[in-house]
C-alpha cells in the first residue's frame, strides 16, 4: 500500500529505525523489451523534435525547412533536398523505403535491417494526407556529404530529417529492463531501484527522439551496478526529503504543438503562425523557453470565454475543420456550413455590442480576480485615499487599476508585464497627474507628473512662458528610467532645459540642450540635431556637442525636433 508520511517528525522516526538495520538483496527481476521506431516526421514532429533538441523555434524551423525544400545548389545543380514541409502524413513512398532499406543493409549491416518493410498510419485528429511524410529526397545526400554546402542551422536540421527517416526503417531495439529490491532483514521495510540498459541498439544506432523533461521518468532510465539475489548492503547513507503536488508544467513550443496536434487545432501550416500570433500581440511571452501568459492574454480570454464560449471552446474549431474536409469531399455543400456559422455567430456579434463597458468589465473581474487583484489587498480598498475601491479600468491604451473614487482619487496601478503586476506612474491613460513636490527654485511652485499623448511629462504649475499663456513643461527622457521614480529633484534638473552650452567656433552660434516630444536634442541657430532617447544629456560637454553638429553623418533639422 501506498506509504503516507505525513509530517517531519514521522519521517525522522521512520529514518532513524530504518539506520539501525541491515540490508540485502531480496529480489531482481529482469525483462527485455522491445522498443519500435518512430514514424517519419511531419510537420508537427519535426517542430516538436527541432524545439527539443536543436533549440530552434517553430517558425525558424519552417523556414528552414522551406529553403531545404526549394532547393540548395549541389555539384553545379539545384536540389530539393527534402519533401514538401507541410503534412500530418506519415507514409513514405514505396521508392524511399527501398532506398532507405538499401542504405541501411549497406552501411548497418543486415542485422539492422527488418525482414519486411515498415508501414506507417497516421493517428492525427482530421489528418490530411496529400503528402508524404517529411524526408530526403535522396537519402543518398548524407549529412555528412553536404557539410560545407549547408549553414550550420540547414545542416542541423537537414541531419534531423535524414536520420528520422532512416531510422524509421530499422530493426527494433532491445532494452533490459531490471528492478532490485532491497530488504531489511526483518522483512518489514523495502527499497525498490529500477533502471535500463541496452542490449541492442537498433534504430538507436542512428536516432533517439528527444521528449520533454515533465514527460520522462527518470528512474527508468538509470544504469544500475552488477549485484546478485542475496548480496549483503552497507548502509551508506538515509536521507528524508518532502515532495509537493506540482502544478502542470507550462507549455513550451514543442509541447504546445503537440497540444494543438491533438486537440484537432490548426494545420501543419498554420502551426508556427498560431505560435508566432501569440508573441506578437502579447498574448504569452516566452519565459526560459516556456510560455507564461501575459495581462493581454488573460483579458482576451476571459472576454471571450464570457461573451462567446462556443467560438474558444476546444471542440469547435476542430469541428469546423471536419466540415471544411467534409466539403472537399463532397459530403457537405459549402453554402450550408457557410449559412449556419453566420447566422450563429452574427447573433452572437449583435449580442456582444449591446454590452456596456461597466458590464464587460465586472464580467472580467469575476472571471479572473484572483490575478487582478492578487498583488491588492484583500479588500481592495484604495492605498491612497483609503475611501474607494480599487477596479480594473480599461483606458485608451490598455487595461490599470484605478480608484473608484476617480476623479477626487487619481490612484492608479498598472495592470500586466508579462503576467504580472508592478506598482508604477503608468496607469496606461492619459489621467495621470501626480503631485511630486515643489521646486524651491521658483517661489515653492508645485511639479506635477503627467502623461500625455507624446509620453511623459512635468508640469509646473503656475509658472508661465515668456508668452504669459502656458505652464512650463519639461518631457521626461527615457534615460531617466522609471518615471513613478522621478523626484523633486530630478524634476529641477529637468527643469533647467533648454540649457546653454557655449557658442558653436565656427559661426559663433549659440549652442542650446533642450527637449521636445520627441527626446533630446541641440539647437544651433534654427537648426535642430536630434540626440538618441537613452542618452543622458545632463553628461553631454560643449567639445561633445560641437562634434555631433560637425558630424556629417548627422542631416539637422529646421526648428525643433
């Protein structure tokens, strides 16, 4: 029966009991099994299998693939080194396996070989096979022979395919596999190690597939020492360790295609692009080479499992590609499927556009609140009115978390980064407006931080320009950082722009740093250079200035920049 220890001091009782004993071999039981190759690649194994083992992403893979396909110029001549890259098929052709079997008796030996020709059937869901499977069109093209004709990355993935295939055509492989148990001399307590060996290679010789590491168990694949029924043991050493349920590992590329694969999503090409969407819009990120979803992904989700489940449910686009096969076999007239789907999904449109936003809103809240609001205390009162409520907020550029009291509370917190939440000025609306002290250069007049549609910004408040009509304003340059980090300080030395330098040699000039909604810039005259964002130009000397406005490689600019 399964052992429950369910506390420190039970398991240290166990162990010490456990010290005090002497061991011996009670039992080793040895099998051999038989372990069969894997089918050719097709689109999904081989991105699966280039992820693992090459480190290439699934939309390098394919455009790896797509130059190997079309061609590389071999001995004066233009080759197809591969078949077409896009299949769920795993049959190869009749010729192929002849050629692959001749290959494998020539090089391996016949012992390699099998006695008949391997067949394969493809099991994935809605499977279209027009195509062979992925592999060389001549498999007489070794990896070894096009070493200097292919990059490096064309020759690694090249290598893939080739031994896949011809691998796919040889002789199982034979593994011993041997559990030993260990016994107390008084019977009552037993250790059990298992592990493997090989006792004939076979396909192994040429290809091992290459599995997540959450997907193995470890222990089956340990080498373990020569020992014998009835070997006495010294105890060594006996050590406690506490174990937690783990949550499911997060998807990677290569896990996340196989996913898709049988979950009936998508097609061999459109495998790397679903992937690719999902970076592009920031829907997950890759994080050490898995997928951690980010604050856009988890709105867009809860937004349509909300207001239309049917459509993000697994089932139905695997549904939809069954239809669409059914019409290119004539079982299903396209205009019926076409007319149904609309009907549906235009009523569910209708539908969503009657929502208000406060609707909406609440929805995602209920939906999701343990991620909104875990980085907020429980009750969600507002940490700087202590008065209102906090609640997610939809603004012109994204989702914050803002006061219910608003506009009497302008407290606001970003929402997102990658998954999580960070305390910020960047509430991602142009609301902000934060008091961030008083410049005791000018009379105590009060600065404030605000956003604007060009970035950030600082106000002071009553402070006029030489026209009398508006507060002074200073951009904030990205080389300051953060902008929620911005002190008084910082804000007067800001505050100092436009600052002369010193007058340019040559015309005698005079040489101004100043900012504009586009960053940092030098105004010589009414010409303007325009100076990189990250640069601190608090740093910048006069003798740097003249340099970049005599540089000819920088074309100035009429008026500010």
């Amino acid at each position: 029966e399964k052992l429950d220890i369910k506390n420190s001091e039970m398991a240290s009782a166990i162990k010490e009991k456990l010290s005090t004993m002497q061991y011996s071999v009670s039992e080793i039981e040895k099998k051999t099994v038989k372990r069969s190759p894997y089918a050719p690649f097709t689109t999904s194994t081989l991105q699966q299998d280039s992820v693992r083992k090459l480190g290439f992403s699934a939309k390098k893979t394919m455009q790896l693939a797509q130059k190997l396909y079309e061609g590389i110029s071999v001995d004066g001549a233009v080759h197809g080194l591969i078949t077409y890259m896009r299949t769920d098929s795993v049959a190869l052709s009749a010729d192929a396996v002849a050629e692959a079997r001749t290959l494998i008796k020539d090089t391996y030996g016949s012992k390699y070989l099998p006695n008949s020709p391997r067949v394969y059937k493809t099991k994935t869901k809605n499977a279209q096979e027009a195509h062979e499977a992925i592999r060389p069109t001549s498999f007489s093209r070794t990896p070894e022979g096009l070493r200097g004709i292919l990059s490096v990355d064309e020759a690694a993935l090249y290598e893939l395919i080739w031994k896949r295939t011809v691998a796919s055509q040889m002789e199982n492989a034979l593994i011993d596999q041997v559990s030993i148990d260990i016994s107390s001399h008084d019977g009552q307590s037993i250790f059990r190690a298992t592990g493997s060996s090989v006792a004939f290679d076979g396909f192994l010789k040429v290809y091992v597939e290459s599995v997540d590491e959450t997907e193995t168990d470890g222990s089956k694949h340990k080498k373990l020492p020569v020992i014998n029924e009835g070997d006495q043991l010294s105890t060594e050493e006996i050590t406690t360790s506490q174990h937690f349920t783990q949550p499911p590992p997060r998807f990677n590329e290569a896990s996340l295609v196989k996913k898709l694969e049988e979950l009936g999503i998508g097609r061999p090409s459109t495998y790397a692009s679903i992937i690719n969407v999902l970076q592009e819009r920031k829907y997950a990120t890759l994080q050490k080479r898995t997928f951690v979803p980010d604050s856009i992904g988890f709105l867009a989700t809860s937004f349509l499992r909300n207001f239309f489940k049917k459509y993000v449910e697994y089932g139905f686009t695997a549904g939809l590609e069954e239809e669409l096969d059914d019409i290119s076999n004539g079982k299903l007239k396209w205009r019926n499927v076409l007319d149904k789907f609309w009907k549906e999904f235009n009523e569910n449109i209708s539908n969503a556009n009657e929502l208000t936003r406060t609707v909406v809103i609440q929805s995602v809240e209920d939906d999701i609140k343990d991620y909104v609001f875990k980085d907020v205390e429980e009750n969600r009162a507002c940490p700087l009115c202590g008065l209102g409520k906090v609640n997610l907020k939809l603004g012109k550029f994204g989702a914050f978390l803002g006061c219910s009291r608003y506009p009497d509370c302008k407290y606001t917190k970003q929402f997102g980064d990658s998954g999580s939440q960070r305390e910020s000025a960047q509430p991602q609306d142009q609301n902000l407006d934060i008091k961030i002290g008083e410049d005791t250069g000018l009379g105590g007049d009060a600065v404030f931080l605000k956003n604007g549609p060009f970035g950030y910004y600082l106000e002071w408040e009553t402070t006029k320009d030489a026209t009398g009509k508006k507060p002074k304003r200073v951009s904030v340059p990205k080389f300051v950082g953060d902008p929620a980090k911005l002190t008084i300080d910082d804000a007067m030395t800001l505050g100092q722009l436009p600052k002369a330098l010193g007058k340019r040699p040559e015309t005698g000039d005079n040489i101004q740093l100043a900012l504009g909604r586009f960053g940092p810039y030098l105004k010589v005259g009414s010409k303007s250079f325009r100076l990189e964002n990250d640069v601190n130009v608090f740093k910048i000397t006069l003798t740097e200035a003249i340099g970049i406005i005599n540089d000819p490689t920088r074309a100035p600019k009429k008026g500010n920049v």
